[in-house]
DNA sequence: TTTAATATTGCAAAATATTGCACAATACAT
DNA sequence: ATGTATTGTGCAATATTTTGCAATATTAAA
C-alpha cells in the first residue's frame, strides 16, 4: 500500500470522526503503530490535521482560540452531530446556530451535499468553504470576538429575510416548562430570529442541559421539532418531551 | 510499445484508481520498473499526475488556502501595506477591502491601535480576530468562495450604514481617464458602495496596475485621496495623477 | 506517588530511488 | 543507404527512504 494511500485514508476517516486512534488505524492500514505516528506527524507537519496524544483529530481551518474549546475527548457532541446529519436532505435551506454542535455537524457533512446554508458563525464558515455544493449566506453584524459570530440587529435582519427548512440550533438549556434559554442575551435574540426564519427547529443538546434554565429566553419547548441528544431515546426522562409532541433522537 | 501509449495507459488508470504501483504497471506495460518510474516523472513534470514513492495518484489541484496566497505575492504589496499603516490613526473607522493588500495592512496592524473596522473579508476577520482594540462590523450577504468576501445586495445595503474616515481600497486596475475599473461585476459593486460610505479613499496599487482597465466600473479617478504604490512617489509616470489632486505615496 | 499508556530515539532490514553506463531503437542529415 | 546524433531502455551499483523493533523517556491517570 501507498504511504498516499494511507494518508487519503486517514484524512478520510477524519472527515466523518472527530477523531482517530492509533491503534485503530494501525490494524485498519496493516501497518505498525509507529509508522500511523509518522504518518500522522507528516499531515500534521502540512497542516491537514492535528496531531494529539493517541492519535490525531481534524485541522480546523477556523480561528486558534475558537478552535481550543472543542472538547475533542468528549464524544458527547460527536454522537448528537452524528445523528442530526439524518435529517440534513440535498436541496435544503438550512441555519447553522453559532455553537461547537453546529460546528461539529459542519465538519461531517458530505462533500456532496447540496445546501443552502445561512449563518452568523465564522468557523462554520471556514469549514463549508471546501464544499463546492454549499451556497453560504452569512449574517452581517458586529463581531463577538469571544464566541466569533455576528450578533445585533444587523445579524437580526438578515435572518428575517428568510424562511428556511431547518434550523440547527445549539442548546445551553433546555426546560420543558421554562422553555430554551442562553446565557447572553444578544446570542438569545439572534437564534430567537434564527428560529422564528425556520419551519424546523433541531435541538442540540447533550443531556445534561435538560431540565435547566438559563437568564434569557429563546423560545418555547414545543417550538422544536426535533430534540438531538446522546443518550438513547428510550430514555424515560424523554418522556416528558415527547408528551408535546417533539421526537427524541 | 510507443512511450505515449504508456502514458495514455497510465494516465486512464489514474482516471479509474487513486494509485497506481510501478510493480503492477511495469507488468501491464511489459518494461522495467525503471522505465515507469521515468514515465511517471515525466508525466508528474507535466503536472497530470503525482509521483509518490512505489507509484503514482492523481494530481490534486489542491484548494488554494486564500491565507496560504499571501505569501506568494508578497514583496510589492508588502511596501505598499507598510507604506499605508501611517493614514491610520486612532479612533478612525476605517473600511477594509477584500483583496489581499487590505490583508497584508491588517497583519502589519499595531495590536494596540484603536479602530472600528468594517469589512466584507472573511481572512480580515480572522486576522482582526486577535487585536483587542479593533471593533469588527462584518457586512453579510452572499460568500464568494474564491476570494472569500461576502457580495450581493445584502453587503451593499451594510456599507451603505456607514460613513467611515477612510476606505483602504486594493485596485485592479487605474486609469487617469477611465478611472479604477476590476474584473468582477458584483465585486466591483461592493467596492463602489464602500467608496461612496468613505470621507477619503486609500487606492492600494502595485505600480503595474497603473494605466491600465478592466471591464467593470468602481469609481473616477479623482475620488481617490492617496495612490499607495511600491514604487518611489517622484516617479515621474505619476504626474498625470497629481495635476488630479491626488496624493502619491 | 505509582502505574500504564503513549512518545521518542536509535537502529537495522527492506523497499524504493538515483545514478552511471552500455546498448538498442529511432531520427536525421548527408 | 550510411553514418551520426538523439533518445529510450534495462541493468547494476549506490544512495535514500520507509518501516518495525527495542530501549528509553515522557505523559496522563489512578
């Protein structure tokens, strides 16, 4: 086998994961651990990935310290990104929210897939650049330096202009009485505006922010149409969820 | 066998595979692995294919990292953006094109200097990222994935917003008669808008860009308050320019 | 801390590349 | 045709790169 052979495989495995093992890869290429090592140190050395300890995780092209907050180790996200693709279909206007879920789903698309995307989000913007079949509409604005995207009233209008399929949106808490809600509130109103431009709403949200609240309001729980989780969807703290008609993932 | 049979041969396979091994094709083409080692280099000279260690794949045009461009055309508009750094001073809102001149000023920009910085550029922002005193106002609108600015209606309607103390223009093409025209209408429609929001305008021009024309419009020579260039400002092909008013730098 | 996992380094064997060269095939001029 | 220059080909000697292994160092976790 090709050392190029190897490194398309492993650049391969990093568009769908967030993440690859050495030893995994080692028995995938049938080769030893030292030379998936090497491998990866080349890629990394021509910036295609980053290398970690154990093995080696996708290069985001976006800004450093945005880049820093993923938590890779946590498969949390992966696994809600994983199963929100299932609702993404070729054609579709979809709204990306400006949060590490959204991202993740981004950096998994298929390459193929054709999209209308509308966002406020710099890093997602940096990933769908090398997706020839994404048309992106990005939300003018005031750039929050901390969380890089656009937010007030500019942000606001853009998003009024349209009515788009879907809208995926990065939870800070969910409660079925209290509703969604963020802690800041500019991010607040802009995805309220995200949401209200959606027939759609997917939720994102790992499970521990269940049942919590935060300072400001973003819509109603029945709003969503589709709360994605980590957890199997049998779970019984779902319950409640579904009894107003939203499914679980 | 004639040699261009072989490479006809080696070039279809590569159409089919993502490699080639010189084992296989020195069996297929009945010559030594000597031979298709010498075949695949010359071909990898023409740029159709990649030679790689024990074979070939095919030649990825690789996506042009618009950050990755700067270094190439560096020199000139290195002068020129360190030239430009002295018409900013604090406290201005200052408008940032999208073409790479503007980028080479916002990486030489001082991180303590104080401004309001309107843009449609995606690789500015990133860069502005780190300035802590540089209050960024992005335009939305329509992503041009070539060269990464946002166009369309919607980033001219932003522009329109403002009236900012100085325009940094990067120019394709001036012309003391036909005035500053580029290659691309709706880009071209962009940087009239931002000239029109502008007090005083920043003509950012490599000396061969001078006494030239492209297809579309951007503005009258005249509205141009300074012609940064990479050449000695006593130039005497300049002239033309000063009899307008128009300061040389 | 101790312990286990992972990285790094040096090294030798194997695979592959490069080079120089002899010779064959072809082209090209007379 | 004939000789000559040019190019293409295979072979062998040599150089380089790749790879796996083992010894050692480093890191993360208990």
């Amino acid at each position: 086998m090709l050392k190029e052979e190897r490194f398309q495989i492993i650049l391969d495995q990093l568009g769908h994961e967030q993440k690859v093992y050495l030893g995994h890869l080692s028995t995938l290429l049938n080769v030893s651990e030292d030379t998936v090592r090497r491998d990866i140190k080349e890629l990394a050395d021509q910036g295609l990935l980053k290398s970690v300890r154990g093995g080696a995780v996708p290069h985001s092209p976006g800004p450093h310290h945005f880049r820093d907050r993923i938590k890779y180790d946590n498969d949390q996200k992966q696994i809600i990104a994983k199963k929100a693709l299932q609702f993404l279909k070729d054609g579709q206007v979809v709204i990306f929210d400006g949060g590490t879920s959204a991202m993740l789903i981004a950096q998994m698309l298929p390459k193929d897939l054709k999209l209308t995307v509308i966002t406020n989000s710099f890093p997602i913007v940096s990933i769908l650049e090398e997706h020839e079949h994404v048309e992106v509409l990005f939300a003018g604005g005031r750039l929050l330096k901390d969380s890089f995207v656009t937010i007030g009233n500019d942000a606001i209008q853009f998003f009024k202009k349209f009515r788009a399929d879907i809208c995926l949106l990065g939870i800070c808490s969910i409660h079925a009485d209290l509703g969604v809600t963020g802690p800041d509130f500019e991010e607040s109103e802009v995805k309220r505006t995200m949401i209200e431009s959606s027939k759609e709403v997917i939720a994102l949200a790992t499970t521990e922010k269940l049942g919590t609240a935060e300072a400001y309001y973003v819509c109603r729980t029945e709003r969503l149409s589709v709360i994605v989780t980590d957890k199997e969807s049998d779970n019984e703290e779902f319950d409640i969820y579904r009894k107003l008609g939203i499914s679980l993932v």
